[in-house]
C-alpha cells in the first residue's frame, strides 16, 4: 500500500481543542460545589458552551477534527455539574438560618454614599434576633476570640484601608463559644443591637454603630 493510500484512508485529525476545555472546565468547576468556592460553578455554562461548538465543528469538519465523544462527555458533565451545584447551593441557602432568626444581607446596613449612620434597615431590627454573614477584621487579634469586628468582606481593610461605620459590627459570643481569626465567611445569629451611646475599639479608628450578641456562629 502507498503512502498515498495511507493518507487517503487515515487522514489525521486533530482532537478539538474545545472538546478538551469543555472537559478540563468540567473538572475544575468541581470547586464550586464547596461553599466557599460558589462563583467557580459558573465555569460549567461556559464548558457546556465550549463543547456545544466542538460538536457543531467536529460535525461541520470531521475529516480536520476528532472527539465527538470527548464533547458530548464534557456538555453532559458541565449540564449535570450545573443543575447539581445550584439545587446544592439553593438547599444550603434555604435551610442555612437557625429557627427563629431572620435573614439580614450585609448591604442592608451598610450606607455606602452620603454621611456614614445607621441605615432605616438597622433601625427597624434593633433589638430582634438576625442572621447574617461576615468576615473576621484583621484587627480583631489571634487566638480563641470572644469578640471581634465583623465585616462584610476583606477587600478594604486587608489593603491597609478601614471600612466604615456601616460596615462594621462588634460581635460578642455568648456562653463558651470562641472563635478564630481566618479568611473565610462565617455565618452567625443572635441579638442586633444599636450603639445608643458612641462606642469605639482598639486597633479601630471608626465609631461603632452595631452589634450582635451571638448565640450562634459556624465558620
């Protein structure tokens, strides 16, 4: 047989490169199904996308393209990763609020333009039990902590910056429960309080306007 049979009879094709990234975003899409790693889950509409077109090619051009399995694997994987990691996440968000408590969104206290106070939603739950999510201040200190300042992310103080008023909340655990200083998002419950009087804290340059006396917090 001539080479020139060998070429006709099994031409080379080269495997779609979008097959391969359909399957390689598939696998590290896997990091969103933990919690802290949530945004990476959209990574699954992208490698669905990704090996929806390396089919459309491998079928436009299927003497120059291999891999038709390796796409239809990769949607299957992404779509299943998808709906998977939503229903997850959306079971999480339902049930994550102790019995009791309501749900109060960090935004809701912050008071991002104007002069820095408490906003009309602070003032409303004063005194009631909430829910809410945070991160430990740097300040705060090291070691178990029995009080610290929570803040809706780290972006602002960890660049040297301080946040403001609205954005800080000096919380204090009840009964024996301690906590330690670290980088992820801690949920928490327990009674919101307004400072009546001005109130500041070590290593805080700004006034106080909140705080929670925490029965319940889980790192």
């Amino acid at each position: 047989m001539s080479a020139t049979a060998d070429t006709v009879d099994y031409p080379y094709r080269a495997l779609s490169k979008l097959a391969i990234a359909s399957v390689s975003l598939f696998i590290v899409g896997l990091l969103g199904l933990v919690p802290l790693f949530e945004p990476i889950l959209s990574l699954a509409m992208i490698g669905a996308a990704c090996g929806i077109f390396a089919v459309r090619s491998i079928k436009q051009f299927p003497e120059e393209y291999g891999g038709l399995m390796l796409a239809k694997t990769g949607i299957f994987l992404n779509v299943a990763l998808l709906v998977g990691g939503v229903a997850e996440h959306t079971i999480i968000y339902l049930t994550e609020v102790p019995e009791g408590y309501q749900r109060v969104g960090f935004y809701e206290l912050e008071r991002a333009k104007g002069p820095d106070a408490p906003t009309e939603k602070a003032i409303e739950i004063d005194g009631e039990d909430i829910f809410l999510k945070g991160y430990i201040h740097p300040a705060s200190g090291e070691g178990a902590l029995k009080q610290f300042i929570l803040v809706p992310d780290l972006g602002t103080c960890c660049f040297g910056g301080q946040p403001r008023s609205s954005s800080m909340i000096e919380v204090t655990l009840t009964g024996t429960k301690t906590v330690r200083y670290g980088r992820t998002k801690m949920k928490l419950a327990g009674q919101f309080e307004l400072n009546k009087s001005l109130r500041t804290k070590k290593d805080i340059d700004n006034i106080l306007f909140y705080r929670l006396r925490a029965d319940y917090v889980k790192q």
